[in-house]
C-alpha cells in the first residue's frame, strides 16, 4: 500500500514538474516581451502592453500554484516511510527540483518588475504621447541625461583619485624631508663626538638630578606623616 501511494505521489510529481518547466519557458517570453512591447509602446495600440501585462499576471498566479501543489505532493512523499537509500535520494532530488523551480519563478518575476521600473522612469517626466516622435525624443532626452550623470560621477571619482595621488606625493616628499634631516643630525653627532657626550652627560645629569629631587620630596612626605600622627 505504501509502495502504491509512493508511486503514484511520484507519478504525479513528474508530470507537475514537467508542466511547471513549460510554464516557467513560455512565463520567461511573456515576461521579456511584454516589457519590450511597453518600451515600443508608440509604435503599438494602447491595449497591447496591458494585454501582455495580464497575460503575464495570469501565467505567474498559475505557475504559483502549480509550485504549491508540488510542494505539497513533495510534502506528501517524505511523509511516508522511507524503503531505502534510493528512495530517499529520489525525495531529495524532487525537494531541490522544486527549490529551482521557485528561484527561477522569483528571478522571472523580479527582473520583470526591474525592467517596468526602469521603462517608467525612462517614460516619466509627463512628454507621454501618442506621437512616436515626441516619444522617441522623451526617451532619448532620458538617456542622454543618463548618460550625462554617469559622465559627472565618472569625473568626480577622477578628482577624488587624483587629489589621492597628490596627496601621496606629497606624503612621500614629507617623509623623503625627515630622513634627509635625520641623515644630517647623525652626520653632525658623528663628526663632533664631544657634542654627543656632552648631550649625553646632560641627559645623565638630568635624570640624576631628578632622582634626588624625587628621594628629598618623599623623605619629606616621610617626615610629615610621622609629624601628623605624633
């Protein structure tokens, strides 16, 4: 009895995958060339970009339910007690058929949204006509302001690399100036050695100095604490 049902969940899982992959062919054209249709619309009737658009609606509604049925057969089939290693690979293989069915429904569905997006800003700006001339010029307008923005972030972004490179250069000079001045201090404290002990005894008696001075300041405190609890 489990093998009968098997079988037929199965039978009917192919069949539905085999639909879906037709559906999900002809929802990819429809998808491309309705919005190629709306991007020509001048050219065409008013009544066909939305006729492809409910064509389009009505295909992906469709397509939704077909997913969701074979998920439930797919559902349906891991519910039953697993016969052996083939089996359960054969589930899995209809489990990661169906995940690439509904990426690829999601995929369709979104760069179709994307195009309508893109096609109605290029559409925009209220020069919308039936003339194909008036429209032609809108969408030509639309690109050349396009184009003049990408030509604007392209010259910004070469002003900003080249006050970088500026900027480097005249790090590197900074740096090349501060070796050199180091280069002549060690030249004029290897030529005059005296110089050099006598930095380095005024160094000495500094730190001697400052020792004394710490030692008298803390026998001083010494000598008031006492004083303060006498």
């Amino acid at each position: 009895m489990v093998v009968t049902n098997y079988d037929a969940l199965r039978k009917q899982a192919r069949l539905l995958e085999n639909e879906i992959d037709l559906k999900l062919v002809a929802f990819s054209k429809i998808g491309s060339s309705s919005s190629s249709t709306m991007g020509h619309s001048s050219n065409a009737t008013d009544t066909a970009p939305l006729l492809g658009e409910h064509v389009f609606d009505s295909l992906s509604e469709e397509i939704a339910q077909m997913l969701d049925k074979l998920s439930s057969i797919n559902e349906a089939m891991t519910e039953l007690p697993t016969s052996g290693a083939a089996m359960m690979h054969t589930l899995q293989r209809h489990r990661e058929i169906l995940q690439g069915y509904r990426q690829e429904f999601n995929k369709i569905s979104a760069n179709h949204t994307m195009r309508l997006e893109r096609e109605e800003l290029l559409r925009g700006s209220g020069l919308s006509t039936n003339s194909p001339s008036i429209s032609g010029l809108s969408r030509r307008d639309m690109y050349l302001k396009e184009s003049s923005h990408i030509n604007s972030s392209n010259t910004l972004i070469n002003d900003q690399i080249n006050i970088a490179i500026e900027t480097r250069e005249h790090l590197l000079s900074q740096r090349q100036a501060f070796k050199r001045f180091q280069t002549r201090l060690n030249d004029i404290s290897n030529r005059f050695p005296l110089i050099s002990s006598l930095i380095q005894r005024i160094n000495i008696k500094k730190k001697r100095d400052a020792l004394i001075l710490g030692a008298v300041i803390g026998f001083c405190v010494i000598l008031l604490i006492i004083y303060a609890f006498n």
